[in-house]
C-alpha cells in the first residue's frame, strides 16, 4: 500500500550527483512505501504536467552517469517564458497540477535559485523538501553541496595537466573556473593543483600584486606560472567601478567585450613580458562521470530526504553538516549564499605554501 506520493524535479545547472540523488530519493522511497514521479525539465515540467513514473527500472543504471535523467532548466515559477505572453507568473498552475497528482511533497534538487523558487512554491501552499546541489559550493546552510567535488576533481586535473605545458614553452598560463560569485572551486582546484596564484570573487587582487609574483618566480629560475581564476574575480579597481556603478543605478561595462580571463593574461603579458595563454575550462567542469565522494554524498542525501517525507518534515532542505544530513528551514536558506570566509582554512594552508592571492595578505 502507498503511504505517501511525491513529485521530484532538477532545476538549474546541470551537475555531476544529480542520478545519483534521484536514485537516492527513488529507491528509499520505495522501500517506505513512497511513490516517486519525475518532473522533466525543472519547474516547467511542473508547470506544463509532464512527467515520468520513478520506478525500479528507471533508477537502474544512473548512479555513475553524469548530468540528469529528467532534464532541467533555469526557468522560475514566476517569471516563465510564456511565448506570445512574455513572461508569465505560472505559480497557480503549478500548484494545481500539484493537486491534481495529490502529491504529498515536491522534492526539488537544486542550487541557491532553486531553494528561491521551492521556498516561493511553499509560501503557495506546497509540502516542499530540497537538496543542495551545485558545483559552486555555495548554498548556506551546508557544509558542501553535491557535483562540487566532482568539478573540482575535473579542474584540479585540467591544472596539472597545463603544468607541463607551461613549462615547457616559459608561459603564464591563466586558468579560468567557474564561479561567479564564490570562488570556493577555483581556491580549491588552485590549492590542490598547485597554482601560483589564486584570484576568487572574495578577495579584490591588485594587478600589480599578481604581476610581482609572477615576476619572482621567473626571477628565481622557474620557467613557468599558472593563475587560477574565478570568473567573478575583480581586481581592486574593477570593484570600486562596479560600486560607483551601482551607485549610479546603472550596469558597470568593466570588461564588456574581453573575458575576465583574456583582459588578465593581456595585462600580464604587458607587464611581465612573459608569453601569457588562456584556458577556460566552461562546462567541462559540469560533465562527466561523478567522484566516489559526490555519489556516496548524493546517496546519503536523497535517504535522509526520504526519511524526511516519511516523517511530513517539510520546508526543508537537507544539508550536511558534520558527519549528519539534518533538515534546515528553507526560510533561513532562501536568498543566502555561503562565500568563501576570509580566514578559511585552505586560504591559510595556500599562502603559507606561497601562493599569491594578489593581495598584500
């Protein structure tokens, strides 16, 4: 006999550990008596109806694959593209489809825009639960979210492997990683693959400051240097245009037409003097096959989510902390980003090591 029916959905960027966690919740589910369904394509699914039945043969096999077995998007509940219409605020369908399934709770696996929505869904009346997942690393509220260690993994090997290159031809080789607003998977992937220097959004860099490290290990015979770059990292002067800009109430144009990743290495080479290349590692860092660690987490957290809706623990979102996955408020979770603190750990570990976060720290 069904206790209980739940609906389930990927929204957001694709990352490694979302089968993973959709096995997790299908397959606890099923052994409490909860039946799964499958929203495809993120909310829109929800909104538009359509959907798959997770049973046993459709959580078979997707444990190690990458990316998601029911599609997703980055479209909101209340702002969807609706053709003609423009853009629509489609909460009311998705609360009556909701309804007309007789769901019991809507799982939704997603990053820091997803616990928005889901808690903007729950303000609607729906029973709601989410898991963390980002490679970005920063939802607040837990101390890791999955498809992390898995980016990281791809972009630490991506640095040893330009380690050589570097060498060879006396580069600098400037390494761009995702992260617009945290640079969790840059320091990271910096701190593990050696880079020289590591820029993340967190700390503000002084060009010069970057330009001298480089310097000095040339001047100390080392044939090369490889800068791992957050894509939102800015230098101490591009910050304080954006604040003017926000000021101003009006967008700052700061590096419109070059990446964040070419305007440095182009700086640098004027500098320097030093032969200075690109490497954006993109989606590469979203794909593939996910680490042990990202498998074993999003395992753990789909079966505390569904103990969670075994229990009608609602308005949560599972999070790790410690050893433990517990359930913390959506509303303490909603509109929050965990950055990376100043004093943290790695950051401590990198500079003692040498490594330049083009600061004066």
């Amino acid at each position: 006999m069904v206790k209980k029916f739940v609906g389930l959905l990927t929204s957001g960027g694709d990352c490694p550990g979302l089968n993973a966690a959709i096995r997790g919740v299908g397959k606890a589910a099923h052994s409490l008596d909860i039946q799964v369904i499958g929203y495809l394509d993120g909310f829109r699914g929800l909104v538009e109806n359509r959907f798959i039945r997770l049973d046993s043969s459709r959580l078979s096999g997707i444990l190690t694959l990458g990316g998601t077995i029911l599609g997703t998007s980055r479209d909101k509940p209340h702002k969807m593209p609706a053709g003609e219409l423009g853009t629509v605020d489609m909460r009311p369908f998705a609360v009556a489809n909701y309804e007309q399934q007789h769901l019991d709770c809507l799982v939704c696996l997603g990053g820091g825009g997803t616990q928005k929505n889901a808690r903007r869904l729950m303000k609607e009346g729906l029973n709601v639960i989410t898991l963390p997942k980002t490679i970005d690393n920063d939802v607040w509220g837990t101390d890791v979210t999955f498809g992390f260690d898995t980016a990281m993994a791809i972009a630490t090997e991506a640095i040893d492997r330009l380690h050589s290159t570097a060498e060879s031809h006396h580069r600098v080789i400037v390494v761009e990683i995702m992260g617009h607003n945290t640079g969790w998977l840059a320091l990271g992937a910096g701190v593990a693959g050696g880079a020289d220097v590591i820029l993340i959004p967190e700390i503000p860099y002084d060009i010069d400051v970057v330009a001298e490290a480089v310097l000095r290990r040339s001047y100390m015979g080392k044939r090369f240097s490889i800068v791992a770059l957050s894509e939102g990292a800015l230098s101490v002067d591009e910050v304080e245009q954006r604040d003017k800009a926000k000021k101003k109430a009006i967008s700052s144009t700061t590096g419109a037409t070059e990446s964040v990743s070419l305007r440095l290495a182009r700086r640098l080479e004027e500098m320097t003097r030093l032969e200075s290349r690109v490497t954006s590692l993109g989606h590469l860092q979203r794909g593939g096959t996910p680490t042990p660690a990202d498998r074993l987490l999003a395992t753990k957290l789909g079966t505390a989510c569904a103990r969670m809706i075994e229990a009608g623990q609602y308005g949560v979102m599972v999070a790790v902390q410690g050893d433990a996955c517990v359930p913390v408020s959506l509303k303490k979770v909603a509109g929050k980003r965990k950055t990376v603190p100043l004093d943290h750990a790695w950051i401590e570990a990198a500079r003692l090591v040498g490594t330049s976060f083009g600061d004066q720290g």
